[in-house]
C-alpha cells in the first residue's frame, strides 16, 4: 500500500524498556544513523543505576530520548513525540512527557497481568480511556521477533534478546532510514558469533518490513537535513570528547599522557576511552582508590608528564587532601569531575551541577584552583585541551567540569584538525642556567614557577607539602612568608584571567531587559529558550560560562548591562553565590533538583516570570 | 636439601657503580635536621649517604618520595630529587612517578604509621603491582610526630598517650603483611647495625620490583628502648638471627644455637655433636613458604624461644608493572601503528555539510 510522506521539522522519540531490554543499544544506533543522514541532534539516555533492577518495575526502566531535526537543536527535547514502550512500566514512567497526539508504540507482551501489577496501573492500560488521546500502535514485539526467528536454533530467552533489534527496524522504517549501518554494526559485534548476528539482523528487517507491510501505518515521516554549518561531522557523547581532547593535548605538547582513576559513575567511560589509545602512548593506570588515582598523577606531574584523574563528586571528596598537595607543589595536574547528583551516593546515574562550590572551595586551607566547565557533549574536546594548556602554562592543578547529562548525551561535532589546535607552551628547565644552587620557588612575571624534573643535573630539589619559603622552596615556618605564599597563589590563579577569552554573549545582544546566565549542560535548554524569547520580541540574552575561576575579565561589566540577572542552575544555588559575592549584584535562580534537565519550556516560563514590566 | 640458585642479581660492575667520585658528603642537602637528638633516623640517613655513591646511578636520576611522620621528613635531608607529601600516599605517588619514568631510582622513606595504617591500603597494592621501587619502612612501632600514641605495630596492651589502659589492637607484622601481599622483596634491618643496614639497602636497591625494607628504628622519645633487645650488645646475639641465603640458620651468644625445621614446624636447637650446621634450616630465600614460617615463627609458637629475624626473607623476580604497562604501548603501537590524531578525533563514521 502507500503510506503517506509526512514532512516533520523536529522530531523526539524516546525508546524505553527494562533495564536489560537493550534500549540503549537501540538509542546510541538510532543516534548514529540520525547523524548520518545530516539531521542536528541532541540525546539523553537515562538508565538506573542497577545493572539489573527488578525486571518489570518502575525503577527498572532504561530509556534513551534523542530529539532530531532539519533545524538547529540544541537540547534532547522537552515532550516526546513518539514513545516506544517495552513494557507497563516503559509507559507508566514516561507517558507524562508525551505531547498529546503523540504517537505511542506499545509491546502488548509486556502489558500482561505480572508487569501491570508491577508497574503499579490498578488495569491494563491498553484497555484504557486515558490514552485515547494519543495514535497508540500496540505490536506484540515479542511475538514477532520470535516469528521472525523461528528458523534459528537458539533458546527463547536468547531470541528474545533480539527484540530491541525488532523496534529499531521499525523506527528505521517510520523515519524512512537506511538500516545499513546498524546491519554493519551487528556484523562487526558479532563476528564470531553466527547465531546471534543472523537473529539480530533478522529482527531488524523483521521490524522493518513489518511497518511496510502492516497497513496498520497510514503515514511515515520525513525529515530534511538540518542547515547546518558546512563542514565535516561526526557524532560524539562527553566522556569520549573529554579523552580525545587530553589526547590531543599530549600529542600536541609532546608529554605522556596517563590517566590514574578509580572507576566511578558516570566518569568511567573516559577510562574506557582512553585505554583503547594505547598507541597514542596513552598510559591508563587503575589505581586502588580515588586517592591513590590522583596521586599516582602527582607522581607523573613530578616527573614532568601529563597527570589526568578523573571521577565524580564522591570521588573529589576523596581527592581533595592531594588536590591541596598540587596546589602547594605548583604542579599541572588535570581533574575532572563528570558530577551526579549528591550528596553522598546520591542519584549516582542521574545529572546534576551541584559541585561548583566543591570544585571552587573544597580543600582545607587557602587552596585556589583554578575551575573550567564544558557545557555541552562536543565542548568537552575544547574543555579538556584548554585545561591542559592552561595547567602546563600556568604550572596548577586545575579542576573540569562536565556531568552526567553531557557525558552520556550525544550531538553532531563539526571536529577540529589537528593542525589547527592551539599551541601550548611547555616550559621544562634543560638544565642549570647558573651557578648558583637552583630556586625552585622563582616565579615568572605570571607568578608561575618552572617545571625542574628530575633527571636533570644540577636541579636536585626538594618540594612538600609544607608552607614553603618563597623562592628557595625550602620549608619555612615563618608568618609574613606564608601570609605571601597564600596571597601569591592567588594571585596566580587570578591572572590566568589574562589568558582566557573574555565573556561572549551567545544569543541576544549585549545589554538588555533580561541576561540568562548559565554555566554547564544547562546551555541547551538556556539556548533554545532564549532563542524562542528573542523570536517573540523579548528582549533577553544568554551568556554561558566555561571559565569560572577564575572569571574572565569582562564579566563585571558585561552583567551591569542588564536589569535583571536570572542563573538557572540544576542545584540548589551555587553559580548564583559565586556571582553575587564577586560582583555585589542581586541576580534571580532558577533551581531546579530533580536529577533531570531544565526543559527549555520551563526556562521559559521563568524568564517570562521575571521580565521586567513596561 | 636442595638449595635453588640464589637469585641473580643485576648488580652493575664495580665501576660503574662508582659514582663520578662522589662521596657521602654530596648528597647532603644542607637543610637543618629536625629530628630529636638521638632519634635512630640520624644512623638510618647516614647509612643510605654512604650507600647512595656506591650504587651507581647518578644523582639527578635518584628520587626519595615520603609521607608523613618523623621518618617522612628523610627527603629534606638528602641533595636528590625528593618529595615530602601526604599523609600515606608517597607510595601512590612513587608509583605514578615510575610509571611514567622508568629510568628513575625511586625510593619511598615511611614509617609503621604512614605506611601501614593511613597508607595500608597502597602498600599492599604497591607490593602486588611490583614497581620497581625501594620502600624503606621505619618501624618505631609508635606515633612520634603526633607526639606518642600507639600505631599498628605497637604491641598489644602498649600504655600511650591514647591508650591509658593499654592498647587493645592486634599489631601488624610487617613482614607477614608484605609477604601477604605478593611482595617481591620482604627484608629487615635495624637502625644500630649499620653495616647490615647498608646490606640490606644495597639488596633492596638492586632488587628488581618493589623492596620492602623494614627497618626497626629507636624512638628515644616516646619508645625508647622498644628495640634494645635485638639492638644491644649483651643480648643481640642471643635473640637476633641474621639469615643469609643458603646459609644454615645459627644465632646465639657463642654462635651456639641454630633453628631445624621439622617439617614445617621450626625448632631452637643447640648445636652439638650430634647437631651439626647442615642439619639446620638452610636459608632459601626463594622460597615464599619458608619465608611465612621464618617471619612468623616468633607469634606462632610463642614460647619457642625463637630469635627475631633479620636480613633477607624472602625475593623473587616477577614482571614489574612498569615493564609491562610499556609493553602494551609497544604491542599497541606494533599491532595499530603509531595513533594518528586527525583520524582518531574523526572517529569511525563522519558526514560531510556541503555549503
């Protein structure tokens, strides 16, 4: 039959299921084949931190939104227009973010009695009113794959693995893709295990062809390639960006990479990443705890390499003591911190800013570091490389902020060559330049002090954490010195201020009624929010910051050019602090703590909530 | 018994160990000394400047990493490239330092409290991973620095500082612990034989992995005395045993005692007519069994009348984690090629806008 060719501008799906439904898997293909095609797009996969918690249950359920579009999309969407639900659970959870007369696709099988009690409806709600509407599809998935698979030797339980494959083909389907790079990736998974690649390309045609043949499908939809900027993509999540820019940054500077770190959620797959590189000589190094991994990258600094830790929250806490060792020893040493949400365990897969005033303040004594932020998936690339640049340059542990939202989202990135990144000035004393005995505490114009390693003659020193005279290096007690040494490292911090790129304002202009202010992942839902205000006349700006300690040099000033300030933060109010106590301003939160994203809806309500009357 | 070939040394020819004539005095940092007139850190230091000429590795190449305690401020007083840094870690520290430079000879000075309580934990992991790194643990089997409370070897039922009513904590064995934790190199010295304490850090030096170095050290202080049993002249002979590799196991004041292992359980033998030196436990320090019996004979048996031990318990060559971790990066560049940027920041799968 003919279906009809819809044309859609901007489309979300959301694919949901039970943690071990394979949702994911379903996402990050359907991610890749979005990118391929040249749509612009923005993910959030959103999965529990049990590997498996209880099949069937509310908090069992995995789920992947991605939001896609022939124009610019800067967020994974606020209300999906389609949901796959794999089971009761699947669309008791997510039902809410549906907009209405959106399209759901439900797997009947997992909508029997046992998963309707489990997900907590009283009756089935497939039988029910409240989704009349919405255009439900309900498919028996289950049964299907198994149909489909009927010519395989392998047990139920292991073709029932291959329904996700099943949804993925229909989805191809729906959009009018191509399937052939996910064809691709299962031969290349599953090269050495027939059975399993046969049955999961099957699946995938299954569901393919099942959309084409079933007339229950009046219309398919098309979306044209976003106009995006001309030049050569790929797709990218965080954590992966962040190693690329650090092994860019190694290879750019000549020193040896080596990553100490402890696995910890939603840090580790920058672990997972950089191990594959090995021949980048990229030395990854497991270390028995938190501790230990960023002191094993003292250790590596001391001997003038690349010293990178990463973690999360928890694990900075951890950290901080030898954070504090760095700062006196005046090494380069780059910690990241992928933040969750706190305190404590907290919600250990769900994404959160609330680390800033850690990352700022958390270590004992006078302890300033500087702190940069990467706001979205591809930024975390730039991030990572200007933070090795400014530690080498700067000679200071410096700490990078990502999250879980931009460690696992993904979007188009428009890569760098090689050739066109920055140089970063490596400055290693060759060898002894006089006389006289070598002062490891003499500073440069910036207050920075050099790099002596050893192995080099005549540079024999000594340096600890214990205050320090300054220029000798040698361990001094005395008052006036130490009220200097604190000031100085300061001072240290602060003139990086001079190396830095002054604020920018990313949409509106640069005065007005209204100034969002962000920092981190909010810029997506900042940006789209924005940009629909300035569309409707509003005069409202945004301003996002990647550089917050220090600040850059202009941001003063900037912020006078508005009435109002308004700092929407996934916290409980910390960028806010940081502002009104540097620059004496009143400026309005938004704080949303839910472990989930600010919506670009909500943003903008607030803003409208806050805009100045005529 | 058969007796395995005592582990083959990379001990460098002589004179390459003569170090461009440098003497003990050269590799005194100048700094004031802070310690306690007295302490047993003095002999310690100066044993370790009398041996660093003599090992053959040029000053700039020698690094001494250490934590905190009295034992920790060590680096200060030596001209080498040194690290004075937190609390436990100088371990973690020196192995991060190794790994990237593995042409460095890296030394961490600790104490029984830096390196067994706070720092436990890398310790044990330093010893398993085996990076060729000399640990000199100084074992006063008190707090000093923190002014006297008792510390993981203290024995039990020490009156302290924090402990009025005598300390209720089974003590760490140091040797036990690191033989627990698959360490290479597990030997002990003490602080008044400095002729043996150069041996032994010679030894712990040209071991190749981690060496583990117990050093028992006098705190005259707050412990004074805890060691004077197998330190003094009066009594030394009769409770140290000073093994050597396939040497038989003789002590005493007239050299008249020796130790016979009836199958695993050791004995206190006098050597008579009828017990001669090859009846006795010959010394294989290759043997990690028999370095378990040795180490823990004393607690084991207690009333067996056992010496303490000194020397080398226990060595073994394995893969060093530094090795290894290069091999990779030889492999992975053997098998891949050199990494190329451009291609690896391109990834597997890019699409082209076209203006």
């Amino acid at each position: 039959m003919n279906q009809v060719l819809e044309e859609k501008q901007n489309v979300v799906i959301k694919f949901a299921g039970d943690s071990g439904d394979g949702m994911q898997l379903v996402g990050t293909q359907f991610t890749n084949n979005t990118a391929s095609v040249g749509h612009d797009l923005g993910t959030f996969p959103d999965f529990p931190a049990e590997i498996r918690a209880p099949q069937g249950t509310l908090p069992g359920v995995s789920g992947f939104q991605i939001h896609f579009g022939s124009t610019e999309v800067y967020t994974p969407g606020d209300l999906c227009d389609v949901l796959v639900a794999m089971n009761a659970a699947a669309l008791k959870s997510n039902l809410s973010n549906v907009r209405k007369g959106g399209i759901l696709i439900l797997n009947t099988a997992g909508f029997d009695a046992r998963n309707i009690k489990l997900s907590g409806y009283e009756t089935n709600p497939l039988d029910d009113s409240e989704l009349s509407t919405y255009l439900v599809y309900k498919i028996d998935i289950t049964k299907l794959t198994r149909e489909a698979l009927i010519d395989i030797e392998m047990g139920v339980r292991d073709k029932d693995r291959s329904k996700n494959m099943f949804v993925l083909g229909f989805i191809y389907w729906l959009y009018n893709r191509n399937p052939e790079n996910t064809i691709g990736f299962i031969e290349r998974k599953f090269k050495n295990k027939q059975n399993v690649r046969d049955a999961n390309i099957k699946a995938l045609k299954a569901g393919y062809n099942y959309g084409d043949i079933t007339e229950a499908f009046s219309s398919r939809f098309k979306v044209k390639p976003a106009r995006m900027v001309s030049g050569t993509y790929r797709s990218i999540t965080g954590n992966p960006a962040l190693a690329l820019g650090l092994i860019a940054a190694a290879q750019k500077t000549g020193l040896q990479l080596f990553y100490g770190t402890y696995p910890i959620t939603p840090a580790s797959d920058v672990l997972h990443e950089l191990a594959k590189h090995k021949n980048f000589s990229v030395k990854t190094f497991q270390a028995e705890d938190e501790i230990a991994a960023i002191c094993s990258t003292i250790g590596v600094a001391f001997g003038g390499n690349l010293g990178v830790t990463g973690t999360s929250g928890p694990g900075v806490a951890l950290k901080s003591e030898a954070m504090g060792l760095a700062v006196m020893l005046e090494l380069p040493l780059i910690i990241l911190n992928i933040q969750r949400a706190g305190p404590s365990t907290g919600l250990p897969t769900k994404t959160e800013q609330s680390d800033l005033l850690q990352a700022v303040y958390g270590r004992n004594g006078e302890c300033p570091m500087p702190v940069i932020a990467a706001s979205t998936p591809s930024s975390c690339f730039e991030v990572a490389y200007q933070a090795v640049k400014i530690a080498i340059e700067h000679m200071t542990p410096i700490m990078v902020l990502s999250d879980g939202y931009i460690a696992n989202g993904a979007e188009p990135w428009k890569f760098p060559k090689a050739a066109d990144l920055h140089d970063i000035n490596v400055s290693i004393v060759k060898s002894k330049e006089s006389e006289e005995k070598f002062m490891p505490y003499l500073r440069d114009e910036n207050l920075v002090r050099k790099w002596a390693l050893p192995g080099t003659e005549g540079l024999e020193h000594r340096i600890g954490g214990l205050e320090k005279e300054e220029i000798t290096g040698n361990v001094s007690y005395d008052p006036d010195n130490h009220q200097k040494m604190v000031k100085t490292r300061e001072e240290k911090v602060e003139l990086i201020s001079e190396d830095i790129p002054e604020q920018t304002v990313d949409s509106g202009k640069d005065h007005g009624k209204v100034l969002v202010l962000g920092w981190g992942s909010t810029f997506g839902s900042i940006k789209s929010a924005v940009k629909e205000l300035i569309d409707e006349k509003y005069e409202v700006s945004h301003a996002h910051i990647t550089y917050i300690k220090p600040f850059p040099k202009n941001l003063g000033n900037l912020l006078k050019r508005f009435e109002v300030i308004l700092i929407p933060e996934i916290n409980n109010g910390q960028l806010i602090r940081l502002i009104r106590d540097k620059y004496l301003m009143d400026a309005v939160g938004y704080h949303k703590i839910k472990g989930t994203p600010i919506t670009k809806n909500e943003l903008k309500e607030e803003v409208l909530k806050i805009y100045p009357k005529e | 018994m058969k007796i395995k070939a005592p582990v083959k040394r990379s001990v460098k020819a002589t004179t390459d160990r003569n170090n461009a004539g440098l003497t003990s005095k050269d590799f005194v940092s100048g700094q004031e000394i802070r310690w306690c007139p007295g302490c047993g850190d003095y002999s310690i230091l100066k044993q370790m400047q009398t041996v660093l000429p003599q090992i053959g590795v040029d000053k700039k190449d020698i690094v001494f990493v250490s934590g905190i305690g009295c034992s920790s401020r060590f680096p200060y007083y030596l001209d080498t490239f040194g690290m004075h840094s937190i609390h436990g870690r100088a371990t973690a520290i020196a192995s991060g330092l190794k790994a990237t430079r593995q042409e460095l000879s890296v030394w961490v000075v600790t104490g029984d409290g830096d390196g067994l309580s706070i720092g436990g934990n890398h310790m044990a992991h330093l010893l398993r991973r085996n990076f060729d790194i000399n640990v000199l643990l100084f074992n006063n089997e008190i707090y000093g620095l923190t002014k006297g409370q008792y510390s993981p070897t203290s024995k039990q039922d020490s009156i302290t500082k924090s402990t009025p009513l005598g300390s209720l904590d089974h003590p760490f064995n140091p040797s036990a612990f690191a033989l627990g934790s698959d360490g290479t190199f597990v030997a002990r010295a003490m602080d008044r034989d400095p002729k043996h304490l150069q041996e032994m850090l010679k030894r712990s030096y040209d071991h190749k992995g981690t060496s583990f170095l117990e050093i028992y050290q006098n705190c005259n202080i707050f412990n004074d005395g805890a060691f004077f049993s197998f330190t003094e002249k009066d009594v030394k002979k009769q409770n140290t045993l000073f093994v050597e590799h396939g040497k038989p196991m003789i002590f005493g004041a007239e050299d008249d005692c020796g130790i016979r292992l009836d199958g695993t359980r050791p004995e206190v033998v006098e050597i008579t007519e009828e017990v001669s030196p090859e009846d006795l436990w010959i010394h294989d320090e290759n043997d990690p069994i028999k370095a378990n019996i040795l180490i823990r004979m004393e607690s084991v048996y207690p009333g067996g009348n056992f010496p303490r031990p000194f020397g080398v318990f226990y060595a073994e060559r394995r893969p060093r984690y530094e090795e290894l971790l290069e091999e990779q990066i030889v492999g992975a560049i053997a098998g891949q090629g050199t990494g190329d940027l451009d291609a690896l920041i391109a990834g597997n799968e890019t699409w082209t806008i076209k203006e």
